[in-house]
C-alpha cells in the first residue's frame, strides 16, 4: 500500500504530464553552476582590483578605463553581469512561484523581473561595449594621465 505526500508549496494545479523539457530542473541546474562560475568571477574580480596593485586607492576613473579597454577584462565583466542579473533573476522568480498567491500577480511579479533583468543586462552590456576612456570635453583632471597614454 503506497500513499502519496502532496508538495508542501503546491497549492496551484499543474499538469503532471512528463513530455517536453523540465524547465524547473534546468533552472536548478543553471542556478548551481552559475553559482560556482559567480564565485570565481567575483573573487577574481575583487582580487584583481582590491589586492593587486595599489588596492583599493588606485580605484578610480583612469583605472577602470584601463580596465575595460582591455578585451579580457570586458567580457569577464559582461559574463559576470549576464550570470548575476540571470542568476538573480531566477531566484527572484523562485520566490514569486512559492509566495505569489493569485495566479495575475504571479504573472505580473514574473513579468516585472523578466523586464528588469533584460533592461540591466541590456544596458549594462551597452557600458562595458561602448565605453569611452578619453569622451570629448572630459575634465582634464579624471582622464588626463591614461588619455595621453593611449
């Protein structure tokens, strides 16, 4: 005699049908792995602009125009941007999914992230590309020293 314990978040009926791609265990996938690539990514970039060099004093502008002039450095920032703003956003939507209680505020919240996330990702992606180390009119103090060098 077998019984059967019901999910205790699952209050919503949903199709117990077994074809088509498992959307949630690929999201659980996605959110182990991004994880562990999250937390070299961010300690390699915290040792590199922390550690190295002269630390947290030599943060400033010339020094992250130095940074993203250099091609390694804009997609290790693009990916590390892309991973956290996804891997962000699948949580959020996790949370939504066990604490939303009506269906239209579930898709609201969901839509809301979905927005918010490809916004930042688009725009942050638009920074890293299309910054500009030496923008005309540029106060002379800020740029001068890494402007000259180029």
């Amino acid at each position: 005699m077998t019984s059967t314990i019901e999910a205790p978040r699952s209050p919503y009926t949903r199709s117990t049908k077994k074809s088509g791609v498992n959307w949630e265990k690929w999201g659980w996938i996605y959110m182990r792995v991004s994880g562990v690539v999250l937390v070299v990514l961010i300690f390699g970039h915290l040792f590199v602009n922390l550690m190295i060099g002269e630390g947290v004093s030599a943060l400033n502008f010339a020094f992250v125009a130095g940074k993203l002039t250099n091609p390694f450095w804009m997609v290790w920032d693009v990916i590390m941007l892309w991973l956290a703003l996804i891997h962000g956003g699948n949580g959020m939507r996790t949370l939504v999914n066990d604490y939303a209680t009506s269906r239209i505020s579930r898709g609201i919240l969901k839509v809301a992230i979905l927005v918010s996330v490809v916004a930042l990702i688009t725009l942050g992606t638009l920074v890293v590309f299309t910054f500009d180390p030496c923008p005309a009119g540029a106060p002379a103090d800020l740029v001068a020293s890494f402007c000259k060098s180029l």
